[in-house]
C-alpha cells in the first residue's frame, strides 16, 4: 500500500497545480484551497516520497524562503496574493535546490505567458466572439495575466527530473 501513496501524491500535486492555472484562467483568482490542499497533501504524504528528514527540513526551509520573498514582492503589488501561495506550496514539494530550478521554470513560463496573450490580445478584436464574453478573458486588454498558467508550467516541466520524482526511478 505504502508504495502507491507517492505515485498517487504526485498525481495529485499536479492535479491541483492544473486546478490553479484553471481557476486563475476562468476567475483570475487562485482559491485558498488549492495551495493549502497542496501543503496538507505534502505534510501527509512526505514520510512515503522517500526522500528522507533532511530533504523535508530542507523543504520546510524552502518553503519558508520562497512564502517571505513572495510576501515582499506581494506587498508592492508585483505578485498576486494567490500567486505567492502557490509558489510557496510548489516550493514545498520541490524542496532545495529544486525549487530554485522551479522558480526559474516558471519565471520563463510567465516571460511566454506575456508574449502569447499580447499577442493574442492583439488578434481578440478579429476573432468571431462576443465581445462582452471576450471582456471577461485574459484576452481582454488591460486583463491580469494568469500566473498561475506559468508556475503550473515551471511544476509540469521540471516535476519529471526532479527530486520528488526520483521515487519512480527504482
């Protein structure tokens, strides 16, 4: 039984990573839930990832970190509030140093981000939509980015090679 908690665990990271970039999508908002389910899940699942105390101290460190840098750039308004949480919960699973290589996934991702929605924000106008609808999307000009696109990102594209997946190694 013990062996099928980390498969199931992170399968169900990723699931609620995909959960936040859709509601940030749909509602430019990332629910409270899904960054403390994140953080629950970790704090039940650990013991069966297979990476030992250390690692989840080191964890713990990271996410600590990453929760009182993003707080610092929330307070200006450079980060959304929903946006930090989840960099701090994805932080989390990641642990040291992974959560650097993480963050600098979706920092790129968020760089793509901005590039695909000018661009598709330039187009929005021609496309055969209504235009109350299309207000109401990222497409609409002056419409926040939905970051949390861009750290699912960084989570989908390093999970694979990083420490916490290493468990399928075996």
């Amino acid at each position: 039984m013990a062996e099928l908690i980390a498969p199931i665990a992170i399968l169900a990271f990723a699931f609620l990573m995909v959960m936040a970039a859709w509601t940030d999508i749909a509602k430019f908002t990332i629910p409270n839930w899904i960054p403390a389910a994140i953080i629950a899940l970790w704090l039940v699942c650990v013991p069966f990832l297979g990476l030992g105390w250390g690692h989840a101290g080191w964890s713990v460190l990271t996410f600590v970190g990453f929760l009182a840098v993003g707080l610092a750039l929330w307070a200006p308004g450079w980060l959304g509030g929903g946006d930090v949480k989840l960099i701090a919960a994805g932080a989390l699973w990641f642990g040291w140093p992974d959560a650097l290589i993480f963050l600098l996934l979706a920092a790129a991702s968020g760089g793509v981000l901005a590039l695909v929605l000018l661009l598709l924000r330039r187009i929005s106008p021609a496309l055969p939509v209504d235009a109350e609808w299309l207000g109401k999307t990222p497409l609409a000009q002056g419409a926040p980015a939905p970051y949390a696109v861009a750290i699912c990102s960084g989570a989908m594209i390093w999970l694979p090679q990083s420490a916490i997946f290493a468990v399928y190694a075996v």
